[in-house]
C-alpha cells in the first residue's frame, strides 16, 4: 500500500495537476476525474463531497454503496480505497496536510470533531439546503486557492473549512434525529446487546464488554455509536455501560448472596476496588453502605 507524505506525492501518484499550495490542495471529481483503482494513505486530513454512480470506494473498512449526495471525512494515515468510480455528478475534495494546521486553532479542535473516526457508511447525508450551504463555502475556498496567495490566505481558507466542520455538526445531529425514528432508537438496540452479554456469560467470561464490542454488534463505528447515544441519552456508550453494571450490581447486593469481591468477578471487573470506586462514582455509596440502606 503506497503512503503519500507529502500533497505533491499525492497528486503526482494519481495524475493530478500539481497542487497550488504545497500543503493544501482541492480536486474535483467527475466522470473525466482519473482516480483510478488505487489503495492509499496520507498525512492528510481529506473532506469530500461526493455522488457516486457506481463503483467502489472504502475507507476504514466499510464500503461505501449509498448513491445520495454525501460529506466524508477521513484522518491521517486512514486507508482510502478506490476502484473503478464513476461520479453521477461534479464532486470535490478538499486536502488539507496536518503541517498546514499548526498554529491555527484548528490544530486542536479538528480532533474534537468525531465524524474523522465514522465508518463510511456513516458518511453525512446532506438535504438539499445543506448540500447549498456546504457548496457555497467550497466556493469561497476555491476562490482563494485559485488567487495569487497572500498574507490572509491560509486564515480565510481554515475558516472556511472551520464552518464546514461545525455545519457538518450540527447536520449530524439531523441525521442522528432522522435515523433515530426510521431505524429505532440506538439505546434500546444498545441496552438489548448488553442484557444477552450479561446473560449468556459474557461477564464472567471475557469481562467488562468494550465500545468496540457493542458497535461491531450494531454494525457502525465506535464513535458514532457514542455520539448517537449521546444525542439519544445524553450519556456516552462508556456511561451507559458503566449505568447498565451498576445497576446489575444494585440488584445483587439486594439480594445479598454474594460479597463484594464476588460481585465484582460476577460483573467483569478485575478488580474490587475498581468496581467500589466506579460504584461510588455512580450511587454516592461504597457496596455494603448501599446494601445496608436497602436493609434499613
């Protein structure tokens, strides 16, 4: 698999004209697009806008296959995979090499956007207005890049790019709301994972289940699954599971059968002080003070 380190090894690997900006680049995407079959990754941040007729394109590990207009996102060192495209309409990508973030304030805060770790298939449906919106302020950047550079020229395009990431947000937060009352809501189909975990043994078995674990059941991305439950509930996949354990455990100290130290193996801690201080995090009270309250 080829690793591209730079913007010009990039272009030149695929057959693009050479990049105005040595470390931010846009290519448009069409029927006459040469992107051929290749399998890739870069030190670069890509957000593309895409309608695909046929063929086939992967990042991460899942194919894309939906024919709407779309925003994908995708990190350094992510693999891309590209085999015989074709675009049913003018597209875009923009490029943009992690080198060209520093000192901007996008450096840091382009992590806390967690559509850069979604799946594929969890690529932004846009609506029509929305596709409007994302298409002017790649306008505006493509004037700029096009332009003779100077001094305001890095600024106004991450700004430009900035809107984008905080439209792509707040359109998530649509989609997760749509999909929600199509599909059912993710926390129940979560909460259902997590009992048949519990009682086929999976506890004690192989432990505490992990994000990933329930995501690979629900057939989506870790980080999408958090962030749907956070919309959803308002808690992270992490916080639901903990709420889930905890709740178990209340049941069982109730019941008084076992101590502590058996409660905690039964759950799939690994330790019992690891599950005292996650249960006193939860309830306010160590084990046996909230066995003894129920007691009372």
């Amino acid at each position: 698999m080829k690793h591209y380190k730079s913007l010009t090894e990039l272009h030149t690997g695929n057959g693009w004209d050479a990049p105005e900006n040595p470390l931010f680049s846009m290519i448009g995407c069409q029927a006459a697009c040469p992107l051929g079959n290749r399998e890739f990754t870069t030190d670069c941040y890509i957000i593309a806008f895409k309608k695909i007729k046929s063929g086939m394109f992967m990042y991460g590990r899942t194919k894309y296959d939906h024919d709407n207009g779309c925003l994908f996102f995708a990190k350094p060192r992510q693999i891309i995979e590209m085999k015989d495209l074709e675009f049913e309409e003018k597209g875009y990508m923009l490029m943009i090499h992690e080198d060209y973030l520093n000192g901007h304030e996008l450096f840091k805060s382009i992590n806390s956007y967690g559509f850069f770790d979604y799946d594929v298939t969890e690529a932004l449906q846009l609506s029509p207005k929305e596709e409007q919106i994302i298409l002017e302020l790649h306008s505006k950047i493509q004037r700029e890049y096009f332009n003779n550079p100077d001094e305001y020229s890095r600024e106004i395009i991450l700004s430009h790019i900035s809107s984008i990431l905080k439209y792509a947000q707040r359109f998530y937060k649509r989609q997760f709301i749509d999909r929600e009352q199509v599909n059912g809501k993710t926390a129940s189909k979560f909460n259902e994972i997590l009992k048949k975990y519990f009682d086929e043994g999976g506890l004690e078995k192989d432990g505490l289940p992990s994000v990933t674990y329930i995501a690979d059941q629900l057939f989506i991305s870790p980080r999408y699954l958090s962030d749907v439950l956070k919309q959803e509930t308002g808690k992270t996949a992490l916080e639901l599971i903990h709420i889930f354990l905890i709740s178990e455990a209340k049941n069982l100290l109730r019941l008084g059968e076992k101590g502590v130290a058996e409660i905690a193996y039964h759950l799939g801690f690994e330790n019992a002080s690891y599950f005292t201080k996650l249960f006193k995090k939860q309830t306010g009270m160590r084990p046996l003070e909230f066995r003894k309250s129920q007691l009372n």
